[in-house]
C-alpha cells in the first residue's frame, strides 16, 4: 500500500525548514511535521535522506526531496494550480534564482562569523553584513515583496531574516538592520511578518533567543 | 523563435561553468555569440552585465543580462523549451526536483572537494580533497544508476540538466588524469561513470564546445606558479 500524504522533516529552530512550512501553507496544502533531534536522528530521515542527512526533508506520497530551496520550487511545481510562488515571467524567475542564490551563498556566510565573534571583530562582520544586505535590497526597489504585490520565491528563500535576524540582534547586543542602513529591508520584514502563513510558522522567539544564546556562548567559549 | 531574438554569451574558454553554459546551448541547438573575457581586464559590458559578481558565463538575451551558471541553464530550457527543441530539465516535477538536487550536489560536493583536491595549500588538504572526493563520485555513480535507469545519460535516453551540470568538469577531470595520472571516474571503482565520461564526451555538441585539454594543461600548470 503506497504511503499517501505530507510529510516535513524538520528541526523547531532551523530557517531553512520554515521555507518549506511557509511554501506549503502557502498552496494550502495539509502536512504531518516531524521534528528531529539533529544529534539523534531518526531512522526515517536517515532513509529518506541517506546523501546529506539534513533537514528538511519533504516526503510527498512517499518519495523523498531534499534541500529547501528545491523543496520550495518543487512545492511550486507540485501543486500548480495554488498560490503561484515563482515568478511567471521565465526571466523573473531567473532573478529570483539568482537573489536567492547570493543570500544562500554571501549573505548567510557573512552573516554567521557576527555570530561567533566579538569586539573590533565583531563590528567588521556587522558592516560586511550589512553590505551584503544592501545588494539583496536593490531586489526590493519600488516593491512591497521581493515578489512583487505578494509574496514569492525570494520572500520565502530570505524570510527568515525577518525573524531570526532580530533574535541575533538581541543575543548579540548590536544592531544589523537599520532604519538609516537598511530601510527597505527594515520595512519589508514588517510587512512580511504580518503575512498570516508566515506568522503561523514562526518558531517561538524566547525560545529561539534561549537557544541562540546558549549556542553564541559555546561557540565563543571554544 | 521571432526574428530579432540575441543571445551572447561572455565567457572565458577554460572555466568549467561557462563550458556547461555553452553545453546547454549547443544541446538545444541554439545560436549565440560568444564573447571572449580577458579576466585580467574585463569589459565594461561583463561589469554592467553582472555588478554583483563581475563573473563569467553571463548569458545576455535581447540585451537583458541572467547570471549564475546553473540560473543560465535553467533560463534558456524555459525559454527555449518548445518548438521540437530538446529539454534538458524533466517534465514531472519530482523528477525535476532529482535532477536539481543532483546537479547541488555536484557543486556543493564534488566541485569544493575537487578544487581542495588540485588547489589545496598543504599535502593534508589535498589528501582531504582527494578522500571528499572519491566519495562524492561514488555518491554520483549511485545517482546516474538511478536516474538513468540503465540508459546512457542521467537524463535517459538524451542528455539532460544534470549530464550538462557534470559536463562542465569533463575536460577538467581528463587534465587532471592527465597531469597526475589520477582517474576521477575510474572504470574500475566507478563503472558507469567512467562510461559516462567517454559517451558524453564524444557526443558531437560537447565536442563542438569543449575546450582543448592540452591547451588547459598549460593554464592550470601556469595558474600554479
């Protein structure tokens, strides 16, 4: 008997997960959630992901995806006729692909050394941070979203800015998104969190500080 | 296609990723101009055409510019995907998504452990590439039984996005074989891949884009002074 259904792998606090909960309530579309224990990982995701072993994991009618921002397009794909989350315009998509690509591979790489550093150090990362950002928010010019009217691909690959960037704020004790450095960002993380799909996936921010906060003092203690 | 419809390409004749570009491009049968950067002083077209990361391949249709290798390729399957033009990407979207994830994890694996492997700094890194990345073309070897279900491409019976994606190293995986006798697709660990690697590569499309191995010899032995 063929398993039916929705099914996400995930971990409460990992951004990556939530691209795929947001693109799923997005289309509507039921699904179980599975959360893990990434230091004892379940036989299941094991199974289901045997190449990289992370979460998320979407397993649709039994057959397995991994990597959130395929998910995500998958998800787009799969459920067609729902909420359109890529652009339709093919070189729409192409910029999207290509935004959402520079965060993944800039932004969060200069995102995390803030994270694990101090001091001088400290506000160096900030400000390569920051320039960073500044390049990803010429994709939000004369825009409410990254995707236009509504949200989109994009909204759904950097979304987690919108939540998560604030909690590092907090743990940290220094600002990253500006009103004077970054408005059009500070703005569209506004608009962003009040989206309902968006709101109903968040990971609870005390808990996410609480564990943030834990996780910066092993790091700087190594 | 509507008369008045440009493709350029700018490129620089030994990088892997403007080679799976001009792969995608001959597969699908399609006419462009290709232009030749000198990275040491590149043109203001290639700074104005990609600000971001002023890199090569950059794709420019009807004057619009799209970047990032694996973004170009996607681009031109969706914008050149009818007319008896063949397809690279799948049509069911699971198969789709495989095929995304496999072409992932040739760079996120295969290329970072490939370039620890020829560039690393000391004996132990490029050990360490060496170890990555024979796993990841034993990963590989699994992937193409799979997706290819015995034919001869990752794609099936043609080639497809992934065969394209992995294409892109087939001439840098012969100047390495050649320059440290190291066979990245070995036919006897990794079978199928080995026989990839001759099939895909004397494929008449690949061949009219791949560049010449003795000439990237000497780039890659002039890279390393």
């Amino acid at each position: 008997m063929a398993e039916k259904g929705v099914k996400v792998f995930g971990m409460w606090a990992s951004p990556m997960v939530i691209r795929v909960e947001w693109a799923l309530r997005l289309k509507g579309v039921e699904y179980e959630y599975v959360d893990e224990d990434l230091a004892n990982k379940s036989a299941d995701l094991l199974r289901y992901n045997p190449v990289t072993k992370k979460v998320p994991v979407l397993v649709h009618d039994g057959k397995p995806i991994a990597e959130s921002t395929i998910i995500v397009e998958y998800i787009d794909e799969a459920w067609k006729g729902g909420y359109p989350i890529m652009p339709a315009d093919p070189y729409e998509r192409a910029r999207a692909r290509f935004w959402a690509r520079f965060a993944e591979e800039k932004c969060n790489a200069a995102l995390y050394p803030i994270f694990t550093t101090t001091g001088e150090a400290q506000r160096k990362a900030v400000h390569e941070a920051q320039q960073c950002l500044k390049t990803l928010e010429t994709a939000l010019e004369g825009k409410k979203f990254f995707g236009g009217d509504a949200v989109g691909y994009l909204d759904i690959v950097v979304g987690w800015y919108a939540h998560w960037l604030p909690v590092v704020e907090e743990v940290i004790g220094a600002s990253i998104v500006t009103d004077e450095e970054l408005p059009l960002m500070k703005a569209w993380f506004d608009r962003f969190l009040a989206v309902d799909v968006v709101k109903a996936a968040l990971p609870d921010r005390d808990r996410l500080v609480a564990a943030n906060k834990a996780r910066r003092e092993q790091l700087l203690s190594a | 296609m509507a008369g008045g419809d440009e493709l350029k390409l700018l490129g620089f004749w030994g990088s892997p990723f403007v080679l799976r570009a001009r792969l995608a491009l001959s597969f699908k049968g399609l006419s462009y101009e290709y232009v030749e950067e000198d990275l040491k002083n590149k043109s203001e077209l290639l700074l104005q055409s990609n600000p971001v990361h002023k890199k090569v391949p950059v794709l420019i249709h009807n004057g619009k510019p799209v970047c990032e290798t694996q973004v170009i390729v996607q681009y031109l399957d969706e914008v050149y995907g009818a007319n008896g033009r063949p397809s690279l990407l799948p049509v069911d979207p699971y198969d789709r998504a495989m095929a995304r994830f496999w072409a992932a994890y040739i760079d996120d694996k295969l290329l970072s452990s490939l370039m620890m492997m020829s560039m690393g700094k000391t004996e132990e890194e490029k050990a360490e590439g060496r170890k990555q990345s024979s796993g990841a073309v034993e990963t590989l070897e699994g992937a193409l039984k799979e997706c290819s279900k015995g034919k001869p491409f990752f794609g099936g019976d043609s080639v497809g996005y992934v065969d394209v994606v992995l294409g892109g190293f087939v001439a840098w995986v012969r100047i390495i074989d050649r320059m440290t006798g190291l066979k990245i697709f070995d036919s006897s660990k990794t079978p199928i891949l080995a026989a990839w690697l001759e099939r895909f590569g004397s494929l008449d499309a690949a061949k009219a884009v791949m560049p010449d191995v003795q000439r990237l010899v000497e780039l890659s032995k002039m890279r390393q002074v």
